[in-house]
C-alpha cells in the first residue's frame, strides 16, 4: 500500500515539474489579436488593398498635418481613423535598419506612432525590429586582432586602430567607402566653413551602413593603450566637420531638431531602446545584447546627433554628442539625464570595453572578463543561495534533509514525512517561492530531474 502511494505521488510530481519546465505559451487575452509584425511598406500595401483601413489611413494623414495631438484627438473623425488604424498591420509594423526601402518605412511608422505618443515623450519605442544577432564570432576576432592571449608587451605596443584601418584597406568595399567619407569630410568650402557638413554625414551614413560590423566596428571600438591610438580611434570619424561646430548646443534643442527627421529620430529611439542602462542583467545591457547596443550606436553617426569620444584618454571611455546643458532653464535636470546616456552609461561602455578586449559575455557568460566595467546591481532579485546554484546541490539538499527521516526511524507517518519532504522540494523550485532562480541562469530543466532522482529513491527506500 505504501510502495503505490509513493508512485503515485511520484506520478503526480513528475507532471507538476514537467509542466513548470516546459516553455509557456500565450494565453488568454495576450493571445487574442496579437499578430506577426511586418515591415511598413509591406503593412501599407495591405492597407491599401482594404477600402476601410486604406480611407482610414488618408484621414489619420490629413489629421497629423499641422496639428498637435490633443486637437486631432478632439475631432471625433481623427479618433476613429486611428482606432481602426490600431486594429490594421500598419500598427504593429516594423522597419530594418539598412532595408531598400527605409525611409519610406520610418516615415509610414511615424505617421502612425506620432498620433499615439502623448507629447514628446523622453523615450521613445524603436521603429527597428529587435536584434537578435549576438557579437560571439566578432568578439572572437577582435580577440584576435587585440592580441589578447599574446605576449602583453608584444600587445602593448600595438595601435590595434590602426591596424583596424590596414584590415578595411584589403577589403575593396571598406576601402572604397572609407575614402569616399574621408574625402569628402575633409574637403573644405571657403575659409570660414570647413567642409560640407551635410555631405559628410551622408557618406558616413552610407559608410556604417554598406560596410560589414567586423570591419566598422573594429575601427570605431578598438581597444588602445596609449594616446596616439586613442586619438586615431576619435578621428575615426573625422570629427572636425561630422562633429564639432562653432558652439555646442544645448542637448535638448539638439534632441528636438534630431525629431524632426525620421530618420535621425528612429535611430535615437533605437539607442535608447539597446543601450539604455539595466540594472538586473550581468553586462547592464537589455538582455545582455551587446550587438544590439553598439549596432544603435554607430546607427546613429552620421546626424546632428552624431556621438563621439569626448577625449584621447586610452583608459578612460567617455563618448557624448556634441551638446551641453548650459541654458536648460527648468530642464536641466531632463537635459542632465539625456546627456548621461551617453556619458554615464554602463552598458554602452561595457559594450566597447568588451569588444576592444574581445570578451562577449556570450563567448564567456559565467567568467565576464574583468576588463568591463562592473554594473552595479540595484533592486536585485532574489535568487538561490550559492549551495542550490545548480541541479546536483539542489539534489544534494533535498536528499540530505529527506534522509534524515529514514535515520531516526520514523516509519509510522510515512505520509507526513513524505508531505514535508514534497514541500521542501516545491519551495526552492516552484513559481511562489520565497527563493527565486536568477533570469541570467540559463535553462533549469536540470534542477526538476535532480530532484525527482532523489525523492523517488527515498520514497522507495521509506517503503521498503
């Protein structure tokens, strides 16, 4: 009688862990109405077939031109054209950065999205589709070209920025591009103005864009040890005409001229969503995405907003866009806030201390290289003590304490006993509890089979 209550426990056990393995899936009303994004011109295509969400979409247009949010939501024709709009593709479309069509894109996504914001909001949703790409096989490079693992001194003294510049000379698309910004940024007009400003971002543009991450990237991130590199890896974009003016702006002018074009507002909002600072992930990157990060960032040269490093400290990473706070009035403190994503910002500068060292944290999650940057961890979640960090301790513990019961005899209550083994179990794995496995774990369908192993031989052993 024993021996079938334990398999049955066992039974119902197995099935209470499997379910809580298994991945969830979308339920209810996250389930209803969700639908696949496509890119904007795809979405405004399908649009156009359908007579109601195409009319719809002429009159939301008609309501955006000239007029800011809360007049078009007073008229009661422009709320129902956007309440049709948000059931359409057109409201959960998407663009890719690069695409053939990009611009007509971000412009179909704002038409949309600027009649949902409710004023100029501090951040603003990425009109790009998330990366998902991770940096593993660059950063295995850029090991590699860093001299990580070599001789230190060998290491020391090399300018690996310029050798980043050697390697995008042997590739004809690089070195074609390349020359084509450095020409044009350094030609000058007149004595009073330094070169075509404007020209010059379109070829760095062009430039970040057209050329492969492995080549860009190890120019615009190369790690350096002195000066001479530091300042190579500044000039990088040659800052005397894509960056520097006269005077510095103030940063929020700077940030509301950047909304005025699509193009240059999608690839701010795009930084803000990458590389804003997270405080409960190992690297203080969003989902520990470096590549998402850096991506935004060099996305975003090539603008009045255009980010760069503020010095030719080789130790000391600071980047900004060429901006101040001085005359913030009574937003100094948003302004101060705004400026500090770039200055201040943990996973930005993680993410080039990373790369210029060659340590993914995806190459090496469990050992971070010591070179980046340490987030500091605020509010952080409660997780298993050091003992229980895997499946084997968490087995360990269970049988230890499980065992004890067997030791002093208790044959009796064999059911009691078995209720507090199975609670004792339930707490340290099961949703609810006090002791909670960290997000950055990894898959814990280890821990689930560890335990049943030991509770399914003290239940065999209590009933023999």
């Amino acid at each position: 009688m024993i021996l079938a209550n334990a398999f049955c426990l066992f039974f119902f056990l197995d099935e209470t862990l499997r379910s809580l393995a298994s991945p969830s899936s979308p339920q209810g009303p996250e389930l209803h109405g969700w639908r696949p994004p496509v890119d904007c011109v795809r979405a405004n295509e399908l649009c156009a077939a359908e007579s109601n969400c195409s009319s719809r979409y002429r009159t939301l247009r008609q309501c955006l031109a000239g007029r800011d949010r809360n007049t078009m939501l007073a008229n009661k024709e422009c709320q129902a054209a956007l309440e049709v709009l948000q059931e359409s593709p057109l409201y959960d479309c998407r663009c890719k950065r690069g695409m053939k069509k990009e611009l007509q894109c971000l412009q179909i996504y704002w038409s949309i999205h600027l009649g949902l914001t409710e004023g100029e909001e501090f951040y603003e949703a990425s009109p790009y589709e998330p990366v998902t790409s991770r940096l593993s096989d660059i950063f295995r490079l850029a090991s590699i070209f860093s001299g990580t693992g070599v001789d230190p001194v060998v290491s020391a003294k090399s300018n690996h920025c310029l050798d980043a510049a050697k390697a995008c000379n042997l590739n004809d698309n690089c070195k074609k591009l390349r020359s084509s910004y450095i020409s044009i940024c350094n030609r000058e007009i007149m004595p009073t103005e330094r070169c075509n400003r404007r020209k010059c971002h379109k070829a760095l543009r062009q430039f970040f864009d057209r050329v492969p991450s492995e080549y860009t990237y190890r120019m615009l991130f190369c790690s350096c040890q002195d000066q001479a590199c530091a300042e190579r890896r500044r000039q990088t974009i040659l800052p005397s005409c894509s960056y520097e003016d006269k005077e510095k702006p103030n940063c929020l002018d700077l940030r509301s001229l950047c909304r005025t074009d699509h193009l240059c507002r999608s690839r701010l909002a795009d930084f803000h969503a990458n590389c804003r600072a997270s405080y409960r992930t190992l690297t203080g990157c969003p989902e520990d995405n470096y590549q998402a990060c850096l991506g935004s960032y060099a996305g975003m040269i090539g603008f009045d907003m255009t980010p760069n490093y503020v010095d030719s400290s080789p130790t000391s990473i600071v980047v900004s866009p060429w901006c101040s706070c001085r005359g913030s009035g009574n937003m100094e403190e948003e302004c101060e806030k705004f400026l500090r994503d770039f200055t201040e910002n943990p996973c930005l500068r993680n993410a080039i201390q990373a790369f210029g060292n060659g340590t993914d944290v995806n190459v090496s999650p469990k050992s971070p290289s010591s070179q980046a940057t340490q987030t500091p961890r605020v509010e952080k979640t409660p997780s298993l003590p050091d003992d229980l960090s895997d499946s084997t301790s968490l087995g360990t513990s269970v049988i230890t304490t499980c065992t004890s019961v067997q030791e002093q005899g208790l044959k009796v209550n064999n059911s009691k006993e078995l209720s507090m083994c199975f609670t004792e179990l339930t707490t340290n794995i099961m949703p609810g509890s006090k002791k909670v496995v960290k997000p950055n774990s990894g898959p814990s369908r280890a821990r689930p089979s560890a335990a049943l192993t030991a509770l399914l031989l003290l239940m065999l052993t209590l009933a023999l």
